[in-house]
C-alpha cells in the first residue's frame, strides 16, 4: 500500500490532522509506514498518527496499530496489545482484524487459545471481501476436519478444504491429502492424498514435507523410493517438525535410503525426544543413550 504525494498533499494533511480529521490522520499513518518516493518510512511519525486515529475509535488505524505491535515495527513486539487492538476493530467489523484476531485465538498468541472464538472470527472473515477470506475458509475446513470449536463435519471440512486447496492454500492442501489418506468422505485414495501432499510440500508446509516422506518410504499412493523419503523428511526434520526429525533418525539408524549412521540416528532422535516425541524417547533409551 503505497500513497503518492507531494509537500503540499503532506502539508494539507497534516493540517486537517492536526485539528482532529481521522482520515487525514490515518492516511498519514499509512504514508509515513509504507514511504515512498517522496516521504522516508517513519515508523514513529506513523504510530503518532495512528494513535490519534486509534483514539478516536477509527478501525483502520486500530488494524494498523495492531500490525505495528505485532511485527515490532517502531516498538517492542507485542503480542498482547496487538491483540487488542486487532480485537477492537473486529469489534467494528473491520475484515482484516477479524482474520487477525481469529488467527490469534486459534494460536494461542496475545490471548488464551479458544477455538471456539478463533472459529467465530475466522467464520466471519471467510464471508468478507478480503484477501485473507481464503485462507479463513482453510482453518474453517480444518477445525471442521479435526473438531477444533466445532463439531467435526467432514462434508463441510471438504467443501472448505478443497476450495482453499484449489487456489493453492497449502495447509488446506495438506489437510485435504489427510482427507484422502483416511478416506474421510471421499474415497480412500493414496495417489490423490500424494497429489496434495505435494503441492503443499513444495511450498514449504513441513507436515506435507513429512507425510510426503512418509508414502514414498511405504510406497503408498506413489512408487516406493526410500532416498526420496528421506529427502521430504530431511527438509520437514531441518525446520524443527519432531515427527520427520523421529522418521529420519529411524532411517539413519537402519540405513534406509541413506548410509547406515548411527550418530545421526542418535542426533536426529534427540532433537525430536527434546521436543517430547515419545518414540524418539524410548529409541535413544533402548540404545542407551540419553535425551
């Protein structure tokens, strides 16, 4: 979001910001947090106005304030007051924060985690003409999916689902593989769940990383090839997922796909069992080794 201005549009704005005008007092908020060629970013010139428009119980500006405190753009980041101010201008049904406070009550973050609420707002934001809408109908199909909130529903699970994993959303591509996997509704179909398993993958969702490892080691929907699992569970265990960490570690240990390497069993097990993964936990003791 980018305002092309010059002096005197800055000037005239801050005239009529000055004596109290809320939109001249976000749009300068905005100027000043994005820059441009004529305006240097100025992350506390923008919390200045921002405030002044936040004060006065402007919604946009209250979006922004919590965007401010969440990214720790010109202040501290803050989650818990992020938070709040996502949560007031929800409250004026500003589309944007809804998805943000939805987001935030799924997490757990700024807030007690309540997926009772996160489902409400992410409800609300899905029928909103926001970028974010898709992705709300994604943690819709979800919690539908899993019964996060709500009372799992399988049909509505896939109905969100694959609308979201359709225009490329991975966690739904992900979840919609699971769907596939199990047999939920649909079909039980190996090679569909790998479909989307992959799409996920090759965006960079480390659970589709992992389950993708999974069917190539087991030859499930795709011709077995134990290298390429390792590959998937390589990429998923690098960024911390215990389950690929727990899945390498086996690998290593048995030299499938990979040369036999016991160190890198006993160091792969050992990130995941410090992340409390039980199997890793009691593979390290049945050996021996410690966690």
């Amino acid at each position: 979001m980018i305002d092309i201005v010059d002096d005197n549009t800055i000037r005239g704005l801050k005239k009529k910001g000055n004596n109290g005008d809320i939109e001249a007092q976000y749009r300068l908020g905005i100027i000043y947090h994005y820059g441009n060629k004529k305006v240097a970013r100025n992350y506390s010139e923008a919390l200045r106005w921002f405030r002044m428009a936040s004060d006065k119980g402007y919604a946009p500006a209250q979006y922004m304030l919590g965007l401010m405190y969440y990214n720790g753009e010109g202040l501290l980041e803050n989650y818990e007051e992020a938070f709040n101010f996502f949560l007031k201008s929800a409250h004026q049904a500003y589309a944007s924060a809804q998805f943000k406070v939805a987001c935030m009550y799924y997490d757990g973050k700024g807030t007690d985690k309540n997926d009772m609420e996160a489902f409400k707002w992410f409800s609300l934001s899905a029928k909103r003409d926001i970028p974010e809408a898709i992705e709300a109908k994604a943690r819709l199909g979800i919690m539908y999916h899993r019964g996060e909130g709500i009372s799992k529903n399988y049909d509505e699970a896939l109905k969100f689902l694959r609308e979201a994993a359709e225009k490329n959303i991975a966690e739904a591509q992900c979840e919609l593989g699971v769907m596939y996997y199990n047999g939920y509704v649909v079909p039980q179909d190996n090679a569909e769940a790998v479909k989307w398993f992959r799409k996920a993958a090759e965006q960079g969702h480390i659970t589709a990383q992992c389950n993708l490892g999974f069917m190539y080691e087991n030859g499930d929907g795709v011709m077995q090839d134990k290298a390429e699992a390792v590959k998937w569970y390589r990429k998923a265990a690098g960024r911390g997922l215990a389950l690929a960490q727990s899945y390498l570690g086996v690998m290593y240990y048995n030299g499938e796909g990979v040369p036999k390497n016991k160190d890198e069993a006993i160091k792969w097990w050992r990130e995941a069992a410090r992340q409390g993964h039980e199997y890793a936990q009691e593979a390290l003791e049945d050996i021996g080794y410690s966690w």
